[in-house]
C-alpha cells in the first residue's frame, strides 16, 4: 500500500513538472513569469526577495537575418548590489550588471546585443520559440529598472554598403556578413570613425557567446585597436568555413591602450592619466563597410607587372653590355676572335689570371713614373721587400710636396695587384657572411612572430598598412615582402655587370698595360651583394615590421653607403686601403649607435652622440688628409714641442681659415665641406631630438655620400679637366629621376611604428599602384632603381680616362 502511494505521489510531481514547460502564458503567470513584448519599454522594481522574469515569444524564421538587442537602465543601483540581469535561452546564457564596472567607471545604462537567434534554431524549422530575461539583486531595498527588447533590422552587412551607428563602452555593437560567391573567399572589414576615441575592433566566428567586454574581446578571432581608421583581412578558407563572422566594435573605457606609445614604454603612467574619461564622452560615432579583397587576378597583375619591369631592365643590360663587347672588340680592347656568348659566358675571373703577367704590370708601371719609381725597384729585387707600402707612399708625396708637383693616381698604385685585389674581395666576402649569419635568425624571428599573429588573432603585432595588405600563405602582407624583390634582382645583375666589366678591363690590361684608373673589382662586387641583402632584409622586416626588428630594415643600408664612399675614394687612392674588418667593426659600432638611439631617445644619449660624432669627424678628417700617414702622439706632440711656429699654425682656426698652412687643398676643401655639413646635421639632430633615430643615422650616410660625390665630380671637371662619359650622365641622370620621387613616397607616413599601433593606422591608406602597392611599395621600387643606377654611375665614373696614362691622373 505504501509503495503505490510513493508511485503516484512521485508521479504527481513529474506530472506538475512537465506544467511547467508548456509555452502558454496561463503557466507564467502561475510561476510568476510576466509575459514580456518585444519593442515595449517593461519597468518595475526589483529586490533580493522578489526577483523578476520576463518571458519573450519569437517566430526564428522571422529572424534569420535580424537580431534582439536589449537597453536596460537603473536609477538607484550600486556596484555594491548591483541588479543582475540574464537572458535564458535553450542552449545559450548571457548575463550583466547594472551598472557595469569597467576600469573603475560605472556605467548606468547597458545596451547588449543578444547572440543572434538563428545560431540555436540553424537545424530546425519550429515556428515558436522562446527567451527569458531574469532580473535580480541582492540589495533588500527595491531597485527601480526599466528595459526595452527590440528587433535589430539591419543586422546582416551588404558588400560595399556603409553602415553607421554609435557605440559607447556599455554598449559594444557587433554585426554579421555573409559571404557570397562574389567574395572571392575574402573580403576586407573597413571600420572608420571621425573620433579618436579607443576602441577595439574584433572579427569572430558566427557562434555563442560573442564575445563583447573590453575583457575578454581579444580572447576570440581576429582584432585590432583603432582610434580613426581599421582594416582587417578576412579568408573564409581555413577561418570561416561557414561562410559567416561577425564584426565586433567595443569603446573601451579610456585611451590608455591606444595613446601607450610602443616605442616608449615609460609613457604608459602618462599614458593612463591622459586617457582617463568618463563615460558620457566616450561615445564612438563608427562606419562599417565590406569590400572586396583583390582577386587571384589582381596578385597576378601586381606580380607579373614588376617582374616584367626588371626583366626588361635584364635584357637592357645584355644590350648595352654587348654595345660595349662590340665597340671594344672594334677598338682593338680585345681578341677579335672571342664571340660575346663565349666572352659573356666565362667563368674564370681574369683578376686572378693576370696576376701571373706581373713583368708586363711592372713594366708598365715604370714608364709611367720614371721619377718616383725606386722603391718600387728596391722591392723588386728584394733589398727592400719588406719596407710597408705606406713609407713608400709618405715619402713619395713628401718629395712631390717638396718639389710643389701634385700627386697622381701612379704615385698611389705601386702595390702588387694580385694581393691588393684580394684584400678587396675580403669586402665581398665578409658582407656574404655577415649578411648569411644576419639573415637566418632575423627570418627565424619574424616568421615567429607571424605565426603568434595567426594563432592569437592579435594584429596589432605587426605594423602593416592594413588599408593596402594583401596576405599570401603564411604572409599578412605579402605585396610589401614582395616588393623587395627589386633589389634582390638588381644586385645580381649589378654583380654580373661589374663582373663583365672586370672581363673587358683585364683584357685591355694585357694588352695595352697600365692606363686609366686602377680597378679593383672587389668593392663592387660587395655593393652588389649588399644591394641583395638589403631586399632579402626589408623583405624579412617586413613580414612583421615593429620595433622589435627595425634595423633588419636599415642595417644594410648604412653598409651599401658606407662601400660607395670606400669605393669612391679606393678609385683615386688605390693603395690606401681599409681593410674589411675595420670597415664592418665600424659598421658595427654604427648599427649599434643606432640601436641605443631608437632604445633611449633622450637629452644624454644626445649629448653623448654628439660628442662622439664630432670627435669621430675630426680623426676621419685627418686621417683622410694626411692619407693614414698622421699619428696622434708623433704629430701633436713631439711635432709641437719641436716646431712650435708650424703646429699653431696647422692646429689653429687661424691656421685653417687663412691656408697658409695648407698643402692639399683639393682635400682641405672636400674635408672642410663635409665637416659642415656633418656640424649641421649635429646641432639640427640635437637641437630637436629627431625622434626616427635609425633614419637620422641613415641621413648622415647618405648625406656624406653624396657630398663626397659632388666633390669628386667637382674636381673631374674644375681640377682635373677630365669629363665623364656619356653613359655616366645616363645613369646619373637616371638616378636623380628615381631618387626624387622614391623620397617623397618614403615620407609617404603609412606607418610608424614609434607610435602605438592604433595612432600608426591613422596613416593607412589604400593602394595606389595595380591595386596592390602602395606608396612605400613605390619606394622600395624607386630606391632600388635608384641605387642600380648610383651604383652604375659609380662604376663608369671613369671611363673617360681609361685610356690615359696614370702619371697624368691627379689624386684627390
């Protein structure tokens, strides 16, 4: 008897159980649900004892493509016992208070809107369904509410249709697209917003929950921190299979996160300061618009459009080189028998071979300065063989100065060429190691740091031009690693030109001996590699370009700089050479300088860098003056203490001003010129603490570069009478043309990575050029055309005077 009650009494309850669960309203009201309308405006109040439920009906085919968003306020609510509010839906829960507290700053009114309806009905073709939104709290005092549910009709984005609204920080707006055929499997998101407050921008996959705080908005998809413009790549291959995402927009509480500059860490406090704002002036007016990404076509037409410029400047090369072969063989510059393929394809460098005709070499070097040749002769017959080139070079222009005859190129080219051409073809081979043990960590390192982009979704990583950054593979932004491929391909055939060239002047050298400048193809050969090596690492910095790897940008630049003023001064003084190590130690020390310049900008790293710039001016200087020949200790001294008229008249301004003192003036006007220059430069840097100090550095190679140019075709032309060949002119001419515009599209601004990742995208911009490059693309194109025809001015300088004798080339 007792069990049959215990049945039906257990059946009783699970009968009042499944009561419950019918959707009519007569079972609501007996549990105390009130029936909730959507777009009505429900108020009441609410305590920790009587606790408030809503219930909504809904049709899901009716919201395919809308939403529900709610607006809920409070008047009397704390953070202490705040009113909670939860939406129940059948396989989905969101909650939040009133108020929110975000950052220490309450906001009173809360806007949400609810993970779309059709994510839990996607399968299924019911007619009803239903949610509930719970209010709570657990202040026993009545706490006043009031909310609103509402169809969101424009909820889905179109292609190419802007869509505009506000958001604040406690009420982040998200919206869904849809991809179509016509996307191509990748659009771009481009949010855009006249106010610079911060706000993160978020691309998530189409599921519950979405995620919407400043908290946790970074823990899902894709994003980005924004003040005025944001620009993400979506794929739906590998990312969005199903062919939907949604765009998420949070303001977040105050600007710390976009004002915190990542060159500057310590700015964070001041940061925090400045960026505190309350929450009626945080509100975002925000434009969202989906474009279509470029097309397989469009990477074909970028692509095959600067390979096909470089290719042209391939064939052009082959042409000139064989107008070159052919006016040489008609000359009598070489074996009329030897065809331009059998010429053109030879393997063996003539450099190495000619140093077995040294009788020829020497003898020549005899008729050339009969006056000025017996330690030359000493060394030949042993009796002085192991006297340093050096005494022989001071005590040649000693009794050059003595007799008031200036010095020429024979004066300064009187070492064995064989090793001479070795110790500078040390200079290619060092750069190839250096630029091989450079290389590999840096690649190593960037593709890392892509790699953590992709699996975090944090993009603000890396500081692209999002507005032109079009992804390959693994790449983000695969047009801006591209676009080095210029000059990676015009160092190879920079390399091969300058080899050909070697060819041509180590057959005319068996034939007609010693004549015109002495050619050491070495340096040349390093330029050439170092033009590659500056596409292989502005390429690799570019993967992820931020601060962390800045210099893979720079470094080889200041190496390409450094060579052509080695090889501009080498012309003229053949056998006062540099060695390879000193030249990269002091490369070194440079690429380092720039290194604590970017880490620590500041009033002492100033003041000390300016002092060692100077200093470092000064030793140059002389060193170049007195062609390696002054000593510190021997000169200032012991020179002072036994000629004391003579040292105050070279060691004082007066001295300088009045040359009275001045015995190469060709070198006195040159050193004067680049002193003020580099003096300039100082004080400017210093006077305003130019904040890109690696491109501060980069200005003062270039700019000594190119005074030291100017100087020597000054004195080619004023001086020396001598008047470049044509094809210089050419290529100078070309250089110009494409190093004008190359630094106006440099200053182009898109990027900056001093700053915070969110003021760098304000200087996006989109493409300018196929759709696919942008302005900096066209700067790389330019600078290595640029550079290609620096290069070839540099290396036919000196073909006027290829068939003069040397005794007759002045040194300067």
């Amino acid at each position: 008897m007792n069990s049959v009650a215990v049945f039906f009494l257990f059946f009783g309850c699970l009968i009042r159980m499944d009561l419950a669960l019918p959707v009519d309203t007569l079972s609501y009201n007996v549990l105390g649900v009130a029936t909730g309308n959507l777009s009505k405006c429900e108020k009441g109040t609410v305590s920790s004892s009587t606790p408030v439920s809503y219930a909504f009906t809904y049709n899901p085919q009716e919201f395919l493509n809308r939403v529900v968003r709610v607006n809920a306020t409070s008047n009397n609510a704390t953070s202490r016992n705040p009113i909670i509010m939860v939406v129940r839906r059948e396989l989905t829960v969101e909650s939040w208070t009133i108020p929110l507290l975000l950052q220490n700053i309450s906001f009173y009114t809360i806007s949400r809107t609810l993970c779309p309806l059709w994510a839990e009905h996607r399968w299924t073709s019911a007619s009803t369904a239903m949610f509930y939104i719970d209010l709570s709290t657990t202040s026993p005092v009545p706490l006043q509410y009031s909310f609103v549910a509402f169809p969101v009709e424009e909820f889905t984005l179109s292609l190419s249709h802007p869509h505009s609204f506000q958001v604040t920080p406690s009420s982040p707006v998200f919206f869904q697209y849809n991809f179509t055929s016509d996307d191509h499997d990748a659009v771009m998101v481009k949010v855009t917003s006249p106010d610079d407050i911060c706000a993160v921008v978020s691309v998530q996959h189409a599921q519950c929950p979405v995620r919407v705080l400043p908290s946790n908005v970074r823990y899902k998809g894709q994003y980005q921190t924004m003040e005025t413009k944001s620009a993400l790549t979506v794929k739906r291959k590998g990312l969005f299979e199903d062919g939907v995402f949604f765009v998420v927009v949070v303001v977040l509480p105050d600007n710390t996160s976009c004002k915190i500059s990542v060159s500057d860490p310590l700015s964070m406090s001041s940061a925090m300061e400045s960026g505190r704002t309350s929450a009626t002036i945080q509100q975002k007016r925000v434009s969202v618009v989906i474009e279509k990404a470029l097309t397989t076509r469009g990477y074909d037409r970028g692509i095959g459009a600067s390979v096909g410029i470089y290719l042209a400047f391939y064939v052009l090369a082959f042409l000139v080189l064989w107008l070159y072969w052919y006016i040489e063989k008609r000359h009598g510059g070489m074996d009329r028998t030897v065809s331009f393929c059998s010429w053109f394809a030879g393997i063996r460098l003539d450099e190495d071979a000619e140093g077995d005709n040294t009788t020829l070499i020497e003898s020549s070097s005899h008729r050339e300065a009969p006056n000025y040749n017996t330690f030359s002769a000493r060394r030949r017959d042993g009796s002085a063989a192991e006297r340093p080139r050096s005494i022989e070079i001071s005590a040649i222009m000693r009794q050059k100065q003595e007799a008031g005859q200036d010095i020429v190129v024979s004066d300064l080219a009187r070492g064995d060429r064989k090793p001479t051409s070795q110790k500078y073809r040390q200079y290619a081979w060092t750069l190839f190691t250096v630029g091989l043990f450079y290389s590999l960590p840096a690649v190593q390192l960037v593709i890392a740091y892509q790699q953590e982009l992709h699996k975090t979704g944090d993009e603000d990583m890396c500081y692209y031009n999002f507005l032109c950054a079009h992804p390959a593979g693994i790449l983000s932004d695969f047009n801006h690693v591209w676009s080095n491929i210029g000059y990676a391909l015009l160092g190879v055939l920079f390399f091969l030109i300058a080899y050909q060239r070697s060819r041509l002047y180590y057959s005319r050298l068996r034939q007609f001996g010693h004549k015109g400048i002495p050619q050491y193809f070495g340096l040349y050969y390093a330029m050439a590699f170092g033009l590659f090596m500056e596409g292989i690492m502005s390429g690799t910095y570019h993967i992820c370009p931020n601060k962390a790897n800045f210099q893979f940008d720079t470094s080889f630049m200041y190496v390409i700089a450094g060579m052509c003023m080695l090889k501009l001064y080498q012309s003229r003084h053949p056998d006062i050479e540099t060695s390879a190590y000193r030249a990269f130690f002091a490369f070194g020390i440079v690429i380092l300088l720039a290194l604590f310049g970017v880490l620590y900008n500041c009033a002492a790293f100033w003041g000390v860098f300016f002092a060692l710039y100077m200093i470092t001016i000064v030793f140059v200087n002389v060193e170049i003056y007195y062609m390696g020949r002054w000593s510190f200790v021997k000169e200032l001294f012991t020179g002072c203490l036994q000629q004391p008229t003579q040292c105050l008249c070279q060691y004082t301004i007066r001295g300088c001003l009045t040359c009275s003192c001045v015995h190469y003036r060709s070198r006195w006007v040159l050193l004067l010129l680049a002193t003020s220059v580099n003096l300039g430069i100082g004080i400017w840097g210093i006077s305003s603490f130019y904040p890109d100090f690696a491109t501060y550095v980069l200005i003062i190679m270039i700019s000594n570069l190119a005074v030291y140019f100017l100087y020597y075709i000054f004195m080619k032309l004023a001086i020396a009478h001598e008047w470049p060949s044509f094809l210089t002119w050419i290529t100078a001419f070309l250089a110009i043309v494409c190093w004008a515009p190359a630094l106006y599209f440099f200053n182009a601004g898109l990027t900056d990575w001093q700053a915070s990742p969110a003021e760098s995208r304000q200087g996006n911009a989109n493409c300018i050029l196929f759709d696919f490059y942008d302005a900096h693309d066209v700067w790389h194109f330019l600078s290595a055309l640029g550079m290609f025809f620096s290069f070839l001015t540099i290396l036919t300088v000196d073909d006027d005077i290829k068939d003069k004798n040397r005794d007759t080339i002045l040194a300067f």
